[in-house]
C-alpha cells in the first residue's frame, strides 16, 4: 500500500488528506462536506469515532475521538475530576465531557494558518488518538461502574504490568 508523498498532499484540502489517509488503512469513511469527515476506529474496549473538522475562518483543523460509554449525570462530578487527571497525563490534546450526549472526548487542534497538513502530522495524530482513548478508556470503567474514586481508576490505569498471564 502507497502512501501518497508530500508534494501530492500540500494542493490538497486538510480534510482530503486525512480522508485519504482512513482510506489507506481500509477505515470507513463518512463525509457530511468538504470540511468534516467521520470514521469509525476499532480499538481494545470497541469502537472509537472520529470526528475531523477544518474551520475555514481561522484555518483549524479539529480530531475528536468520541469514547462509547455514557457517562449517568450522578457522576459527572466525579468524570469531571477524572479528567482533571487524565489531561494530566495526557502530551497532545486533552479529554472533555461532551455535554450533549454525555460521553467523554478526546481531542487535538492545530492551527494551519500559512501552513499545511502533513501526512506525518496526520499519522501521528491517529495514533495518538488511539493510544490515548484506548489508554484511559478503563478509568471511566473504573470510576462509573466499578464505583471507584477517580485517584483509584488513575492508580490502575498507570500501573504498568509486567510479564504475561
């Protein structure tokens, strides 16, 4: 499988790029027009959705990768604090409540003003917004099903193991 190089992709729309990348490694795509696209990840805990918007305005493009798992209004308080924790951890973008639908986001910005939208940057935007929604997707287990204080479902989600089972 070719990847397109880099003097192919700078003509192209940001949204385009990042679509052409999905398609590469045989993600489905879905576009609602030319500046948003969605895609559906697997991941370890199931699905993620990603979501990638460019904002024409102020020339930003936008990932955000919805976690399946609803969060019961009881205990936005405790995701809330949660996050404050993750964010913490987490190098490049941050994690959110999407109030609407109550469901936790991740999400990463970057401004392209006089600037454009390398495959690299794109490669590495995936995969950190797999590595990281598949890293802290068992801290919102922990805290919304298993009852858990957030400091808790930290301490288990940065225990790193060692050996097999």
């Amino acid at each position: 499988m070719m990847l397109m190089s880099e003097e192919e992709m700078t003509g192209k729309h940001p949204v385009e790029k990042v679509e052409s990348y999905l398609l590469s490694r045989d993600w489905p795509v879905e576009r609602d027009d030319e500046n948003e696209l969605w895609s559906e990840i697997a991941s370890q805990w199931g699905a993620l959705r990603l979501m990638v918007a460019y904002y024409v305005d102020n020339h930003y493009i936008q990932f955000s990768c919805y976690l399946n798992i609803k969060i019961p209004k009881h205990l936005q308080m405790k995701v809330f604090e949660l996050l404050s924790l993750i964010n913490q951890q987490v190098w490049l973008g941050h994690f959110e409540l999407w109030q609407e639908e109550a469901i936790p986001v991740y999400r990463i910005v970057l401004p392209l003003r006089g600037s454009y939208l390398a495959s690299k940057q794109i490669e590495v935007i995936i995969k950190a917004v797999v590595y990281e929604s598949e890293r802290f997707f068992p801290a919102f287990q922990w805290v919304i099903w298993s009852g858990r204080n957030p400091s808790e479902a930290m301490t288990m989600v940065m225990m790193e193991t060692v050996g097999e089972a």
